[in-house]
C-alpha cells in the first residue's frame, strides 16, 4: 500500500489539529496516523492467519475454557499439549492488535481525523475476543467460527478504509460511475465469496479439533459446498476481468488499472491454490495459504472499490482535515 501525497494534504496536515504535551509529537502527524492505520491492517490480516494455524493443528480447544487456558491456570500448564500452547499464543496476538488499535485511536482523536472508523476498529478487538471466546465455550460451532472469520473480514474492511481516508484522498484521478459501479459489484462477489468460504470450512475436515468428537460440522456436503464455492470464484473473477477491461475503455487513472490487475493476479494465484489444496485432498499448508490469499484478494477488491470514491467525499475528506482543531 503505497501513500502518496498531494499539496493539498500537506497543507491539511500543517493546519491539523492542536497538539497535546502528553503524546509525542511525532506520533501527533499524520505520516504516523498513516503508519498506525497500515499496521492495523496487518495486523489484522495475521490474526486471520494465525487463527488458521490453531484450526489447522486442530488446536481450537488447546485451551478448552475462556478467558482462562484451563480452570485453574490462565496459561497453558506444563501438562499441556503443543495444542494448549499454539492456542494461547494466538490469543496473545491479541494484545498486539490492542496496542495498534488503542495507538491509532489516541492519534485520531488528537488530530480529530476520521475518529468514527479509528473507534470501530478498536471496538472490534474486544467484540472479536468476546466472539472468540463463546466459539471455545461451544467447543467450536462451525457457525460462530465462520461469524469469528467474517468479523475477522469486517475489520479489515474499517482499518482499510481508515487507512484510505487518512493518506492523501485527492491524490487520485476520479473514476467513471460505470467503473464504480462495476468495482462495487465485485467487491460484493469477493464478500460473498468469503462467506462461502466459512461455510466449505466448517463443513469439512478443518472446522476444529476432533480428537475427542467434541466439534460439530455444519452438516452441509462438503463437495456441493465446494462447488458453489466455485461457481462464487468464476463470477467474481468474471467481474474482475470486466473490471480490467473497463479501466482501459474508460481510460480511468494508472492506479486504479493497476488495482484491476492486481485484485485479477490474487484472484488467479488464489485460485491455482484453492483448487490445488482441493485435489490434494486439502493439505493444512496449503489451506494456511488460501486463508492468507483471501485475506489479500478481499484487501484487493476494497482498493479497488475505494479509488472509485467520489471526488466530492475526497474534497469532503480535505476539507476536514484542513479545519481539524
């Protein structure tokens, strides 16, 4: 994610709000609000990823309570098994996020920028620990696993569009309403295939641990799951190559062709992994990746959809940050 700046912005930034005495200075700018804003996007993206290696290892009830690891011990026990450890460092990544998200939030309500989307993002650190502990205490509902996941989605979503609102919004050229309107179409397609996603998930051999048959399956066929999981793919690459094409007929700006190619790129890599992993009969590895990979392609279809932006929200966008304090 590069960030590019603009006069404009910078003018803004010089003009931006009062600072305080009991925080930095330089964490009171709008390059370090801008920096705050990628880390919670990352952030968030290896939480996914790690929350996926618990599922994979069949860790999910490593520690079989929540908040604790066990009922007497809020760390895993030296009795523990490689589960209970693997389980409890993922939670601990969550103190990681936290900070992120606390750090950002403080920043945006000192500079009085974008503070609504900085307290979602934050507000979503304890909604995820509270979700994530009830999928424990159910021993691992595929449902609130797939909700664990789609929330997962959710925030990467706010932090990105934290992340878009806070770099220089007049930096890029507007796009047609026929390209919006497109770019928005497949960013729904990518969201839909994410929820298809959970659902394959949860009703196949990776939904959790089953070394006791404590956890449940959706009860859906795994192999008619997987086929509209597909069918959901085709169409949002089918809108994606629409999307390419349209960047170049319309002429729109360098950087939103460059987003149709990339979004179309992640969605191809993803899928050579997607249907390797279901050949070979769904390797953990390889399953790791995809999660990884949606991350990406649902990170790639939002900059997509947001260079379509209207012009007169970025101009909205530059005239708050100009009038901040």
């Amino acid at each position: 994610m590069g960030v590019t700046t603009g006069p404009a912005f910078a003018a803004a930034d010089r003009r931006a709000g009062r600072q305080v005495r009991w925080l930095p200075a330089w964490l009171q700018t709008a390059v370090a609000l801008r920096g705050l804003a990628v880390a919670s996007v990352v952030a968030n993206t290896v939480i996914v990823v790690t929350g996926g290696a618990v599922r994979l290892t069949d860790s999910g009830l490593g520690c079989p309570t929540w908040p604790r690891c066990t009922e007497n011990s809020l760390t895993p026990t030296s009795q523990s098994a490689a589960h209970g450890i693997i389980e409890f460092a993922n939670r601990q990544l969550t103190f990681v996020l936290v900070v992120v998200a606390v750090a950002t939030w403080v920043v945006a309500m000192v500079r009085r920028t974008e503070r609504p989307l900085a307290t979602v993002a934050a507000l979503g650190i304890p909604a995820q620990a509270v979700l994530g502990g009830f999928t424990v205490l159910t021993h691992l509902n595929p449902w609130l696993v797939a909700l664990h996941f789609l929330l997962s989605a959710a925030m990467l979503a706010v932090t990105m569009l934290l992340w878009w609102r806070v770099r220089d919004p007049l930096a890029v050229a507007p796009v047609e309403p026929r390209a919006r309107l497109l770019a928005r179409l497949t960013a729904l397609a990518a969201a839909a295939t994410l929820v298809i996603g959970t659902v394959v998930t949860g009703s196949g051999p990776h939904a959790g641990d089953l070394t006791d048959g404590r956890v449940r399956r959706t009860g859906l066929n795994p192999a008619s799951m997987s086929q509209l999981h597909a069918d959901a793919v085709m169409i949002l690459v089918g809108l994606t190559v629409g999307l390419v094409i349209l960047a170049h007929v319309l002429a729109t700006s360098p950087a939103f062709r460059r987003a149709a190619w990339v979004l179309l790129a992640v969605e191809l890599a993803q899928g050579v992994v997607g249907y390797t992993q279901y050949f070979l009969h769904l390797p953990e590895l390889l399953v790791g990746v995809h999660m990884l990979g949606a991350c990406l392609v649902w990170l790639a279809a939002l900059q997509a959809q947001l260079l379509t932006e209207p012009a007169a929200r970025r101009a909205r966008a530059v005239r708050g940050l100009r009038t901040a304090g």
